[in-house]
C-alpha cells in the first residue's frame, strides 16, 4: 500500500508557533506557506488527504487528483472548496466547528464597545492634545452610548450567534434574532429579517457564506435601517455589499461598523473598506477574531480528530462526500 500523503496547501494561515502534526496512522505530511490558485492541481495530484483554509478548491483542479479521498478545512466555512465536485467524486469534506465559541463572540464585543463609546475618536483625541487643551478632567466631543436597553439583532443562529445572544443579555440588552429573509412567517423564536434590521440599535453577522447569504445586507437593506445601528461583521466579507456600506458610513445611514472580514482578503489599497478607514467609527480588523491561542489550539486538535475519524472509516463534521460517508 501507498505511504499516506497528506498536504496542506496553506500551512501560513496558521502561526508558526504552534506545532501541526499529521495523524496517528503511517504518513508523509507535506506542507506549503501558500499557494496560488494556479498551483492547487499540482500539488494536490498526488494527495490522499488535503488540508486547506483559504485556497480556493474549484471542481477542474479536484478532478485532477485520482487518489483524493478526503479534505479537511482548518475553519468552519465552506465557501473557498467545491462542495458539489465533492459529492460527485465521493471525497469526504470535513470542517472544524465551534473551536472560536468565545474567541469570536469576545471580539464581536469588543468591535461593539469600541464603537458604542467612541473609543478610537478619544484615543487619537488624546494623543492630538486635546485632554490638556480642554483645561479640565473631561470632554465631550463625541458621543458614548451603553449597550444596556438597546437592540441586539444578530442574523444567524448557530453557536457563534448564540453565544454572543448569551453575552448581549449579560448587557442588558434585548435580542431579536433574524429569521430568514424568504421566510413567510417566522416562528416564535425568530423575528422577521426586515424587521431585525428596522428596529436593531446594533446588528452582528453571523451565518455562512452561500448562494442565499452573499451580498445579503446592500442598499435596500442599509436604508430599512431606522435606527441608524452600529453593523458588526465578523462572519464573512462577501455578506455585505462594501460599496453600499462605504455610502451607508459616510451618508450616515448606520452610525458606525466594526468588520473582521472583507470579500478580498488581504483587501487591494482601494478596496471599500480601507477607504473607510478615515472614519472614527469605523473599525477593520484583519479577519483575527477566531484566532486566540485557545481557539487555534483547539482548532489544530479537531483537525487531526477529523482526519483520524475519517481514516477510522467513521468521518465526522462532514459538509460534502455524503454518499462515500456512508
């Protein structure tokens, strides 16, 4: 029998310093910093298991690779692998999932109450001189508002959406989450989308990327936005339409926005979001809010437990590769 190989196609987008080991079972691990979309089919040509985060697996370059029979992705979205070419070609697709439940709620927050309170307005207020120019203990050039008695609205409601649901109501804050847009009548439990959006003081992202979600928050819907709420993304780029929020930030339409992510990551300098970056109320992180230590170490766990449970014949968290699965 063939030596496993086992190749992770983007070993950068995990720190250097924390150790990634293959499993258990006879293999020969082979990694690369990045890869270009370009290099995929002949690096994986040869592979039993790929390991990706971000590069993008479209269906010619999975066709081209005979001996694949499993993909693990180092992250809990699908979107950059061809989930359907998988199906087709019995390749087990497994993800990780719920490794950032505190990581990314935490940083939700913080995006928040940054904003809430102006915190970089002030920050750079200071440094500016203007504490000592004011002549005494405070001023009050911007405005600092609690998250207590204001509106939560979060769209989607998996384990990230539920925790932050759970730290919300430690604020006292009232939390609506968001049915889905195509939905003719909600359920108790949920609120209609429009009506999330009309009624939100502030409103945080948190579902996948797919067909239904992408550009899900454009135009329309920035001007249903009656309370003019703080927008907070940290789920994915391509669910915003940036150009709609640069007009929304800048016309006032919503009173500030904290983003994680980006359609384009790294983003070009012209992008629409680092055009914004001149805004106080504007906050953009470089798609980090999953990664503290603890998360990534959880993370690199469930990614080797996914491929020794695939390699047990008993794949588990698998998105795609159903009928090999059974």
């Amino acid at each position: 029998m063939d030596t496993l190989r086992i190749v992770f196609l983007d070993r950068d987008s995990l720190p250097a310093t924390e150790a990634f080991t293959g499993p258990e079972a006879p293999h020969e691990l082979v990694t690369y910093p990045r890869t270009a979309p370009e290099q995929v089919a002949e690096r994986i040509r040869d592979a039993d298991i790929v390991i990706v985060n971000k590069v993008p697996l479209a269906a010619d370059a999975i066709g081209q690779a005979p001996r694949l029979k499993m993909i693990a992705i180092t992250a809990t979205g699908t979107d950059n692998v061809d989930l359907d070419a998988c199906d087709q070609h019995g390749i087990i697709v497994s993800n990780v999932r719920d490794y950032a439940v505190h990581a990314v709620p935490e940083h939700t927050f913080a995006l928040m109450l940054a904003l809430q309170r102006n915190l970089l307005a002030y920050r750079q207020s200071v440094q500016d001189g203007r504490w000592q120019a004011s002549g005494q203990f405070c001023y009050f050039d911007f405005p600092v508002r609690d998250l207590a008695g204001s509106t939560l609205g979060i769209i989607g409601r998996g384990a990230l959406g539920e925790a932050v649901a759970e730290i919300a109501r430690a604020f006292d804050m009232k939390v609506q989450f968001a049915a889905r847009r195509d939905a003719n009548e909600p359920t108790s439990d949920y609120t209609d989308f429009n009506h999330v959006l009309r009624t939100s003081d502030v409103i945080s992202l948190h579902c996948p990327l797919n067909a239904q979600t992408r550009g899900m928050i454009g135009a329309a819907e920035f001007a249903l936005m009656e309370r003019k709420p703080l927008l907070v993304n940290t789920a994915r780029g391509g669910l915003v339409d940036e150009y709609a929020l640069e007009h929304a930030l800048r016309s006032g339409q919503i009173s500030g926005a904290g983003f994680d992510v980006a359609s384009q990551e790294p983003p070009a300098p012209d992008h629409p979001l680092m055009r914004l970056l001149d805004l106080p109320n504007f906050i953009l992180t470089p798609h980090m809010a999953w990664s503290s230590d603890a998360a990534i170490r959880a993370m690199i766990r469930q990614v080797r437990d996914n491929i020794d449970a695939f390699l047990r014949d008993d794949p588990r968290n698998v998105v795609a590769g159903f009928r090999a699965a059974r």
